[in-house]
C-alpha cells in the first residue's frame, strides 16, 4: 500500500526571515523513523522543491497493507512539528493508453 502524507514540516521563508531548521533537516529517513513502528517499509519519499531541494510539505510510504491501514488510521490528523498530519491511501497513477501521440512529420 502507498500512502500519501500531507502536512510534512515545510520550509517557509520570507525576506529578512530565517529558515526552520527542523523543516529543512526532514528528510526521507526521519519519514521512515515515523512509520517504523507499523511495520516493514518498502520505499519512504519526502517531495522536495526542484530549485531549492527544500521540502514541499508532501511524501509517500510504501508498506504492507495492513501496516498501511494501522498508519493511516493512528497519524491521520496527529499534530507533527507544529502541522496537522493528512493520511490517505495513494491512488495509482496509470498511464492513458488511449491518448494518441500526436505525429510531427
């Protein structure tokens, strides 16, 4: 089961203002360190911004399915470094075979 996390710690920076330094060290092993304690995780991923590298505030789990339930129904809505955590069960993206490929020549 992937699971989708909403509510990470995200970096936040004005101008004249200071980066949260707990927000820019989450990292996709301190999301492995949240969910250890469901079970077994197969792969633990924190979006980062592309240009900056700094946490988007969103990651996904892959687990086993019922770790992934017991996640999902105990973090959904806790309080994480001062956000509120949303879990749901990850929907799998499937590529559209039916679009047809525009051709060029």
């Amino acid at each position: 089961m992937k699971i989708q996390i909403l509510g990470l710690p995200v970096v936040e920076v004005g101008v004249g203002q200071k980066a949260n330094q707990d927000a820019m060290a989450f990292n996709d092993f301190q999301l492995r360190k949240l969910f250890k304690q469901f079970g077994k995780i197969t792969d633990a991923v924190v979006l980062t911004d592309k240009t900056t590298t700094l946490p988007k505030g969103e990651g996904y789990v892959t687990m086993d399915d019922e770790a992934g339930k017991a996640a999902i129904e105990a973090l959904n809505g806790t309080a994480f470094q001062g956000r509120t955590l949303r879990l749901t069960a990850a929907i799998p993206h499937e590529p559209s075979s039916t679009r047809s490929r525009r051709s060029y020549e």
